[in-house]
C-alpha cells in the first residue's frame, strides 16, 4: 500500500516518545495534547510518514 519511509531506530524512538506521551496524558502530568502521541505511534508502526513525502526523505535502509 505504502512505501515504508521510517527505518529501524526512526521506528523505535516514534512508538517510545509515542507512548511516553500517551502515558502522561493519561496520568494528567500533561494537558490534553499528549494525546497527540497516538500520531508518532502510528507513523511507527505503519512504518511510513506523510510528513517525509513532500521532502522526499526516508530513514529506511536502502536496497
């Protein structure tokens, strides 16, 4: 569907800071924009980022 653009470390250090973020939502250590780390999450794990496209970036490895 989509070609992946976000490489291994990129991936990890989106779902941590992700999760981070969601995490201190939750707990009301943060205001209500720390939900905004569902994005990051989902960027990490669909493996691919609108935001790279227009700059034609990618953190993948090449082939």
């Amino acid at each position: 569907m989509f070609t992946p653009n976000v490489g291994s470390i990129d991936r990890i250090l989106r779902i941590a800071v992700g999760a981070i973020l969601i995490v201190l939502a939750a707990t009301g250590q943060i205001g209500l924009w720390g939900w905004i780390g569902i994005v990051p999450i989902l960027t990490g794990t669909l493996r691919w980022c609108p935001a790279y496209l227009p700059f034609g970036l990618s953190t993948c490895k090449t082939r």
